[in-house]
C-alpha cells in the first residue's frame, strides 16, 4: 500500500460520514432539513465542511497503520496522538465528528493493515487495535468515560474493544435489506435504527439519563417492529419518533457515528472505488 492509497482509505471514510449526515430523516441527529441547527444544535453544512477536516488525520492513521506492519501497542498510541491532533484541527474547522474520529479512525488503520479484510473481517482487526491501551492519552476523564463509568455502559472504548459490534449489526441488515431489493435509503435508516436499538450511548445517558436511553431504544425498535422505514406503517412509526426527539432535544450521536464506521466498511467490502462514490 502506498501513500495514495492511504488517502484513498481516507477518502472513502470521509465519503461514508458524508452519506450518514445526508441521510434524512435521521431521529435527533443533524440532517438536511435542519440547516439552522434549530433541534439538533448542530448546523449540518458546517458538519458537512468540518467532515473534510478529517482527511489528513485519516490518511495519517493508515499511513502510521502501514508503517508498523501490525495492531501493537506502539501502532494504538500512535494512532491515538493523531486522533487528539486531528481533533484539534476539527474544532479549528467548525467542530462535529468527536465519535467518527474514534470509529473511523480505527477502521482506516485495520484497513490498512489488512488490505484483503472485509467486513467482520475488517472489524476484528479494529479489535486488536483498540484492545492496547492508549499510553499516551490524558489522565483526565472525558465526559464519555465519566458517563460510561457511572451507568456500566461500554461507551466509544468498550464498543471498539468488542469489535463493533453494532457496526456489524449494521452491515448485517444493509446486506439483508439489499437483497429483499429494499430502497439503499431505508436500508441506511433501518441499519441506523438498529444500531439505536440496543447501543448504549453515552451522549443520551448524559442528556436524557437511563429512562432516555431506554425510550429511544424502544422507539427505535417500534420503527422495526411495523416492518422498517420502507413500509408506510414503520414510516409513520419513524415521523413519530423523530418529532418526540426533537421536542425533547435528545441526540444519539453515537449511532450516527457507528453508522458512518459500518457505511465505510462496507465500501471496503464492495470495493473503495465504488464505495467512495
């Protein structure tokens, strides 16, 4: 692998964030129709102009990735430092994509690590990375860790550690909805409530606190229930839980973020080429 094809990764990762935030209507998450932040507080062309931020970091984790040739301690601490740097220039550009960045991030390098990987194969490599501890990261706790440690939730490091789990929960219903010849769009959204369904997310503990968590993960799962987001039933069922996010202010940002994770590795899987497209 050479230095195009880790811009390459790169790009196909920042394409992927692309696609989930153009994905619509997404419940409490930023999407086209909410171009003044007004519900979701973030404003979705500044998301969609701080994703290209992401570039140089990704490409920089795939090289680092190359270079060391295996998932080791070294690798995850390197890995780490470029994800504070790129952090950084995030906030310079607008902000947005904290979560992406660790999703991502971790995919860009098993990809690189592992050219031929598809899938849960790619995922399973991610795991190795993220099993390392980060050495060099900051004794101070983040809000995720804080949330994590209180309510026993995995958070963004145990889902990594598990080997995403839900991002394969995700490919597992874009490739079922695919071949029941169901529309690319509601097989984004299905795969997106599904994730909802079951993840522990750490933002919605923090705003909405555990009875939160547990309301949107079973509206999500009632969307599901009437037969998904292709079915008028599971349509109307989606308009409802959208409206009662947005009255309450409540975001599941972390399923946005594992969603971008499975929409890449599955562009790995059907080819970058095609999947950057």
């Amino acid at each position: 692998m050479n230095s195009r094809e880790d811009e390459t990764l790169a790009q196909a990762a920042v394409a992927a964030l692309t696609r989930q935030l153009e994905l619509t209507p997404k419940p409490g998450l930023p999407d086209p129709r909410d171009l003044r932040a007004r519900i979701t507080r973030q404003d979705h062309r500044a998301l969609r102009w701080s994703a290209k931020a992401l570039l140089p970091g990704l490409a920089a984790m795939a090289a680092c990735a190359r270079r060391n040739g295996a998932p080791t301690p070294e690798l995850r601490a390197e890995l780490g430092a470029i994800g504070r740097s790129t952090e950084h220039s995030l906030t310079l550009a607008g902000g947005g994509h904290r979560g992406a960045t660790w999703v991502l991030g971790l995919l860009v390098a098993a990809a690189a690590l592992e050219p031929g990987a598809r899938g849960r194969e790619l995922v399973a490599t991610a795991k190795e990375i993220a099993a390392h501890p980060d050495r060099r990261a900051p004794r101070r706790p983040s809000r995720g860790s804080s949330v994590s440690a209180k309510y026993g939730a995995a958070g963004a490091r145990g889902e990594a550690r598990a080997g995403f789990p839900h991002v394969r929960r995700a490919l597992d219903v874009l490739a079922a909805a695919r071949t029941a010849g169901t529309p690319e769009e509601d097989a984004r959204l299905d795969a997106l409530l599904t994730v909802m369904s079951t993840l522990q997310d750490t933002e919605l503990l923090y705003t909405a606190g555990p009875h939160g968590l547990r309301r949107v993960q079973t509206a999500a799962r009632g969307v599901l229930d009437e037969g998904g987001t292709a079915t008028t039933a599971g349509r109307r069922a989606l308009a409802a839980f959208d409206a009662e996010l947005q009255q309450r202010g409540w975001s599941p940002r972390g399923s946005g973020s594992l969603l971008a994770g499975a929409l890449f590795a599955d562009a790995v899987r059907v080819g970058v080429g095609r999947g950057a497209q």
